[in-house]
C-alpha cells in the first residue's frame, strides 16, 4: 500500500513540475486531470488533443528573447475551479533561459500540465525539466521510468527525531534544504538519498528521452508497457 504515491506523470499538492524555456515563441498549454494510478502517462491523449483548437490550451507562455546564461524562475498555482482547473496567472511573460514552475493546491485533484511542444508537458519529462516531491511518509521509496529507459533510483526517509525543542529546530532547518537528483541520459545522480519526513527532492532532467520518476509499485510488469504502440521515447532533438 502507497501512502505517499511518488509519480511525476500525477501531480498532486506535494509535487510542482517545471519546465526551462530555451528559444523565443509562444507556448500554449492546459491543465489536465489525472488518475490516481495510470496505466499509462495521463496525459498523453490530452498533449495530442491540444493541436485540435486553442479551448484545450487556454494558458500561455509567452518567451522572449533573453540575456544568454541568465535564469529567473515564476511560480503558478494551479486550483481546481467548478469542472476546471484554472492557474493563477493564465499568460506568463518570460526570457529564454527562465523557467516556469506549476504546483497545485487541492489534495483531491490531481493533474497534469500538457503542452502543445513535444518537450512541454509533466507526462514525461525531457531536456531542461523537473519534477519535485516532498515525502510525507517514513520508509524506502524505489523509484523508476514508467516509460522503460531503466531509469532508478532510492528515497530513503526517516522520521526525525523530536523529543526536544531542539530537535524541532533542527529539523525545521532540515526542511528548508532540498535535496537535488540530476538525472541525464536515464541515469540518476545520485541514484540513492536519504531524508527526513517533510523534505523535498528535486529531480532535474538536464538530458533525457521522456521520463517519468514513478514508484516501482505503480510500474507495469516487466516485459509489458503501458499499452500505447506510440509511446517511444521523446528524442533530445525534440526539446526546446
């Protein structure tokens, strides 16, 4: 039994996805519901739907030329409004080189963000993305790619220890400092970490074919893929 499902391609309250824009234009996108366990990425069919009409992607990034080397992130919250979800700033102004982060609010709805690009969606993560998860329950998280590139990894957490105010001070300190796992080719660096409940690991995709970062429980079986003939691997060439 999960009690802290860790899956990128389901974006829940203690996850965010980001993506970094590289090249000027604009870059429409939707927000889409998830399932609570997918047999295959979620959002796949919505990414497609999107090239049918602009309803399906009401929310744009919009990215202007930039000073080379530079970054500054913007953060947007996604909620649940009525039958939709909506984002607190539905057209963003940006550089290249910056990067946009999407994290959600509401337990009960989980959700992907699908792009119109290739590159542009939380279904798979390619070149310049990430995916981030705070771990709420204590034990060992193994981790995999839903997508097969043999992808893998280990969450250790821990509960801490907090039997004085002292003990409560250090953790709260511990929380604030993330943990970073840079994954390139579909190998995790490092492969292993380890961490107390509450804290946050930050999955950076620098280079990458389309991955998921998916508990090993919610993996199909070796052998089987998730039953969709086009899912082949997103290509570096395809990212932004």
């Amino acid at each position: 039994m999960i009690t802290d499902q860790l899956d990128s391609r389901v974006l829940r309250f203690t996850d965010s996805y980001a993506q970094r824009f590289m090249r000027p234009g604009t870059y429409r996108y939707g927000v889409v519901a998830a399932g609570a366990h997918p047999t295959k990425a979620v959002a796949v069919e919505a990414v497609r739907s999107l090239h049918r009409g602009s309803a399906a992607a009401p929310f744009t990034v919009q990215v202007e030329e930039g000073e080379a080397g530079a970054m500054a992130q913007t953060v947007l919250t996604v909620r649940r409004e009525g039958t939709r979800f909506v984002v607190d700033q539905p057209t963003v102004r940006i550089r290249t080189g910056d990067m946009v982060m999407w994290h959600g609010t509401d337990a009960s709805w989980p959700f992907a963000i699908a792009g119109e690009k290739e590159f542009f969606g939380s279904d798979r993560l390619v070149n310049e993305s990430g995916f981030s998860h705070a771990f709420t329950a204590a034990g060992t998280h193994e981790w995999g790619d839903a997508y097969g590139s043999g992808l893998r990894g280990t969450v250790r957490v821990r509960q801490p220890r907090l039997g004085s105010a002292k003990d409560v001070e250090a953790w709260q300190s511990r929380l604030s400092a993330g943990t970073l796992v840079t994954i390139t080719d579909a190998v995790a660096e490092p492969a292993e970490v380890d961490l107390v409940v509450g804290q946050t690991v930050f999955f950076v995709v620098t280079r990458g074919p389309g991955v998921s970062v998916t508990d090993v429980d919610l993996l199909p079986p070796v052998g089987k893929g998730d039953g969709d003939e086009d899912d082949e691997p997103r290509t570096a060439a395809a990212a932004s």
